[in-house]
C-alpha cells in the first residue's frame, strides 16, 4: 500500500498548502477533509438537516459556490461537532487514505481518527494574528469584504468549537511531529515537511 499522510492543524496554519505541495512532491493524491464539513455546513445554511446532508453527500458538492468562504467555514465548524455528521463521513476518508497510490490528507482529526495507523503525521500550526492575516488576504483576494478583526475573531472562535468539541476534537496525536509556520515563508514551511517525512519514512524503513 502506499504512503498515507496525516495533515491536521486549525485554520490557516498552512496545512493545505503543505498538504497539496507534499501531494505533488511524493506523488500521492490529496484530499482537503474541511470541504466535506464545508459542503454539509452550506447545505445547512440552505435549510437542509445536516446529518441527513452529511449522509447524501456527493462529489458535486465538493465544488459548490461558496465553498472556500467565511459562511461555509463557520458553518462547517457548527456542523462538524455534530458526531452524527463526523460518522457519516469516516468510510469516505478512510477509503480515500487506503488508495493504492498513497495519499495526504488533511484536517483536524486525520491523525487522531479518520487515520490513526498513518506513518507520517505532521501538526501544524501558527499563531492566530497571523493566521487571520494570511486568511484576509485570501479572502480579499477572492472578492469578500471583510475586516482583519471579524477574520481574527473567526479564526478564534472555530479554533475554541474545534478543540473544545467533545467528538474528535482538534489536536495533536501523540506521535505526530509539531510544524509552527509562524515564522515561516509558504517555500520554507514546504521545505521543512518534506525532510520530516524524508526523516520519518527512513526511521520506519
Ligand atoms: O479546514 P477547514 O478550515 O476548511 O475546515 C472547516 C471546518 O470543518 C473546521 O473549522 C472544522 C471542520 N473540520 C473538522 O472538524 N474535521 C476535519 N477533519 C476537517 C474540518
């Protein structure tokens, strides 16, 4: 079977950036976890019973408008500490981390939960201001208007739902490798997880 990467970390740490570079780099395929509680989070707000959309959900969602934005985020969020809606979605994962190819996924729990038998597990984070910098220029980059303080306030409250939900809440396995990308630039965050993995895949030869 092939390599499975375990990414988890809170928002804007960087882990999909990281994620989809060590995609391309071991060539694994990569999947991004948040946009399924993304998908059930938009159905919700479209009145939908989120279980149940959690329960229906098909590839089509993973690209609907307004996936990507503050809406869908705090929604997923709500969403997410539902253990119904998390149950609903274990099988896709999992399946998805067995792929012959191998493949990097990235969350909150892939770790913990959704792959707990991964080799490689990386934890990364950065310090909230300057998560909430880099998600403004995001998302002011892709057209909505919005303040460095509600994004800030953003981060923190989804940061303070996904660690202090009861199921599978945001943390660090105990065997993952911290990654703090405060201080880094996105070529140096990069650069320091392919020697983590290139040093952990040597440990476990
Ligand atoms: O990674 P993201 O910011 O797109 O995720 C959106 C929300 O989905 C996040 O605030 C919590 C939830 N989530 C989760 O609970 N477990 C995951 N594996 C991925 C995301």
């Amino acid at each position: 079977m092939g390599l499975t990467i375990a990414i988890d970390g809170p928002a804007a740490s960087g882990k999909g950036t990281i994620s989809k570079a060590l995609a391309a780099h071991f060539g694994l395929e990569y999947l991004d976890t948040g946009l399924l509680y993304r998908a059930v989070g938009l159905r919700m707000l479209q009145g939908e019973d989120p279980v149940q959309a959690a329960r229906g959900l098909t590839v089509d969602d993973l690209d609907a408008d307004g996936l990507r934005g503050p809406e869908a985020a705090q929604a997923a969020s709500r969403v997410a500490a539902i253990p119904e809606v998390r149950a609903a979605l274990v099988d896709f994962q999992r399946d998805f981390a067995a792929r012959e190819g191998g493949a990097v996924l990235d969350g909150r729990d892939i770790g913990t939960v959704i792959c707990p038998e991964a080799p490689v597990k990386i934890f990364v984070t950065a310090d909230a201001e300057t998560r909430a910098e880099r998600r403004f220029r995001d998302l002011v980059a892709a057209g909505h208007r919005l303040t460095l303080d509600e994004v800030l306030a953003d981060i923190r409250a989804r940061d303070a739902r996904d660690t202090g939900r009861a199921d599978a809440p945001m943390r660090a396995a105990e065997d993952a490798v911290a990654l703090d990308t405060t201080q880094l630039s996105v070529d140096e965050a990069i650069a320091a997880a392919i020697a983590l993995i290139e040093r952990r895949s040597g440990e476990s030869r």
